[in-house]
C-alpha cells in the first residue's frame, strides 16, 4: 500500500498505461489507506463499491487496448462543496446532507472522461465560509502533520487526502484562497488558475464570479497534469469563452523573469515565514530572475472581501437558516446575519474596490512576469482558532483572520489572476510554509513551469 499510495500521479498513470500496476490496485490502496487514517477525518463521503467497480473497466480497458485518457486508472478526490452525478454533495452542511445532484461539475466531468476514478467527497465548513475544516455535520479534520493545528480551510479535506496518501490528486475550490491556504498547511501544491480557465458554473451570479475549481497535488508536475485536463473553454461560463494558449517547452533556468518579491501587503509577518519566503526568492535571483520589491496594499481590500463573502452566504442559505439554525456551525450563522446586513451601496463599494485591485495588479504584470509572496502570513493556526476573532503572529495580536493571516491569497479570488501555493520550507516545529506565485490572465502554463523550476530550486 505505501509504495502505491506514495506514488506521484504521472508516475502512477504511465504505470497503469503499460501495465505494470493495475487500476484495481492503485484504487485499493488509496481505499486501504482511507480506512487507515480515518482518524484524520478526512471524506464526508467514500465511493468505494463504485470506485472500485470503475476500476475493474479501466483495468479491461488497459487489457484490450483501448485508447487511455491521461488519468487513466488514477484515484482522486474532489471536494463536498462540488457536484458529483449519483453522488451526495453536502457542502458540508446539515441543510444538503442527503443531496444528490443529477450532473457533474464542468470539472469532475473532465476529469471522468480523462480516466480519473472518483474516490470519495472531501471534508470542508459548510459552504466553505471560514478557514478551519469543521463542521457540525462531520467534525473537525486534522493536519496529519500536527493535530494541534489546522489544516486550512475550506479545501481542507482535499488537502489532508492529498498530503496522507488518499490518492495522489484532488479537486478543491477557492473562495478567497480555499485551496492555497490548506496547500501551505499541508505541505503540498494547490492551483486557483484564471477565471473562467476551468469552467465553473455553480456559482449563481457567474458574471461577478470569485469561486475556482482547481487542483491539489503532492508535486507541481501532477497538479499541472490535472490542471491540462480540466482548463478549456465552456461557452456556458462567460469567462471562459476563448481557446488557451498551449503549454510551452519547459524552462531551464529562470534568467530574465522579472519577478515582483511582495513580502507583506499592511500585514505583520512571522520571521520563519519571512525567512523561508526570502530564501526561495534569493534562489530564483541566483537562477537569473531578476527581482524586484513591490508594494502593495491588501489588507485594505478586507472589508470589501467580507462584504461579498458575507451577502453571497446570506443569499444562498439565509432562506434556510430558521429551519436549520440549531444544527448550523455558530459561526455560519453569523456570517449570514452579517451578510444581511450589507446594502446594495457596501456592496457596490465592494465590487468597486474589486476593480482597483484588479488595476493595481495589472500595473504590477506590466513591468513584472510573476509575482511572489508568502502564502499566509505565519505557519498553520492552532486547532480552534476563532474565525471571528483576533490572531496571533509571533506571539503578536495581529488582528482579525483574513487581514492578518491571508491577505495575500484572496485578492486574487477578486482579481481573477492565477495563483499557486507550493512548498518552500517548514517552521522550527515542523510545520509546514508556503509560497505563492501569481501570473498574468491566461498565463497559467507559464506559472506553473516557473513553479516547476522554482520546486527543482528548493529541492537542491
């Protein structure tokens, strides 16, 4: 089971394609170790008579012959707040604890027709409105780096499966940093690429849209596996209307990348953070990037993040709220009374400062390829930090948890420019940190191959 479960999604997809493990197999162990780890309470729901009945017509397949999509045979899981045809989606709430939608998602469909096998739904707070993954419906899910801290939020599930060997790939969602704030937790790589480059219809206003669908992987080479399987126009999104551009050859070496360095943005910093941050940067400098501080206000933007986070709560769950308010985690409750609270004015004002931010990035692309940041502002939070309250960075209240603690990930749900985490170090507890890297609209191809490079860095 180890060798399986520890096995990267490229290297497991050439195998099954030339037979040298079978789908019956690869979809055991990642089943094995589900039941193994159940302690880290990491799937709402495991699909495993169907996920092992698809396996056994992928391994006839393999046997006959027949043309293999790239993920073919492999295991994933996707995220509770995205639907799965046949399958319960409860968004993690008690208020869609039996649902079961009629239709895939944009993304898990692609992913079927390029062979994946659906494992089970992954743990997230209901409707995916804080960053600590529990929910009266399932419990608290545990970083299985450390326990005593969270693994992020809202994708967190995804990410603990990922990072505990429940198969090698996952489908998260970001909402405001959703899949690269529990990638940092978990010591992985997660991707919330250009709006509109993987299609996402779910959400009900698609025109002012901040949700992404995306990938979760050990390594940059699988979450960019997966990522070329789900991006491609859908005419139904109407930001994802045109054909992307291709994948270019691999760089080499990163001379003449302009990167812009943004250490904080009105935040305070943990020192290990900073440290980290600053040497994977010092490393793309000695590979011939040429980098340059930038400065850059986002702590401001907030307020204007919660306004719409708090009035699109409020609109999808406020009409259920008094028929389910006893069995809603508390803080779900708050944050659609708040978000009843907001007028058409706070949150035009809100949809407004989007715009800025979204100048203000542009002008930073026009003299700049990539932009670099930590990807949250200290390591992983203890286990029960409140959502509504006050943080601690370095032993410092640094106040409340999105200005203090991400600021640096959910502008960019706002901005609509791709946007990575990966790996770049772990703190004198062990615990893991993060980097982020964001590119130009559409240049997602070129992010990851500069985080491919910069992983090759890090490595040694």
């Amino acid at each position: 089971m180890d060798e399986l479960t520890g096995m990267d999604a490229v290297t497991l997809a050439s195998a099954i394609r030339e037979g040298r493990v079978s789908p019956v197999e690869a979809v055991s162990a990642a089943l094995d170790r589900i039941a193994a780890r159940s302690d880290l309470n990491a799937f709402i729901t495991v699909t495993a008579d169907s996920a092992l009945a698809a396996a056994r017509e992928a391994e006839r397949a393999v046997r006959r012959g027949d043309a293999l999509g790239p993920l073919h045979g492999v295991p994933y899981s996707v995220k509770d707040l995205t639907l799965t045809a046949g399958v319960r989606t409860t968004m993690g709430s008690a208020i869609f604890e039996h649902f079961v939608p009629r239709e895939d998602a944009v993304a898990v469909a692609r992913a079927k027709a390029a062979g994946a096998i659906l494992i089970g739904k992954t743990t997230t707070p209901e409707f995916g409105h804080k960053q600590s993954t529990d929910a009266p419906l399932f419990g608290r899910t545990l970083n299985p780096i450390d326990p005593r801290y969270t693994c992020g939020a809202s994708s967190g599930g995804a990410a603990v499966a990922v990072a505990a060997g429940m198969g090698p790939l996952a489908l998260g969602t970001d909402g405001g940093g959703s899949i690269r704030i529990p990638a940092s937790c978990c010591g992985i790589v997660g991707m919330k690429a250009t709006l509109g480059a993987i299609p996402n219809l779910q959400p009900a206003d698609l025109f002012g849209a901040n949700s992404y669908v995306g990938p979760m992987a050990r390594n940059v080479a699988d979450t960019a596996l997966l990522y070329g399987v789900l991006q491609g126009a859908d005419r139904r999104d109407p930001y994802g209307q045109l054909a992307l551009p291709e994948r270019a050859p691999a760089r080499a070496a990163l001379a003449g990348l302009r990167v812009a360095y943004l250490p904080a943005c009105g935040n305070p910093v943990d020192p290990q953070v900073l440290a980290a941050t600053d040497a994977a940067v010092r490393l793309m400098e000695q590979d011939g990037a040429r980098v340059e501080p930038v400065s850059l206000d986002f702590v401001s933007l907030e307020r204007h993040f919660l306004v719409i986070l708090e009035s699109v709560t409020a609109s999808r769950v406020g009409a259920r709220l008094e028929a389910f308010r006893e069995r809603l985690d508390p803080s779900l409750v708050a944050t659609v009374e708040r978000g009843r609270g907001h007028g058409a004015a706070a949150l035009l004002d809100a949809v407004a400062a989007r715009t800025q931010a979204f100048s203000a990035l542009q002008a930073v692309f026009e003299r700049h390829d990539v932009l670099v940041s930590p990807t949250v502002s200290a390591p992983p939070l203890p286990v029960g930090q409140d959502p509504n309250g006050i943080v601690e960075i370095a032993g410092k209240s640094a106040g409340t948890i999105r200005g203090a603690w991400y600021p640096y990930t959910y502008p960019m749900n706002l901005t609509g420019h791709p946007a990575l985490s990966m790996p770049c170090g772990r703190s004198a507890g062990g615990l893991p940190i993060g980097l982020q890297l964001c590119g130009r609209w559409h240049e997602d191809w070129r992010l990851l191959d500069v985080a491919a490079r910069v992983e090759r860095l890090l490595a040694g």
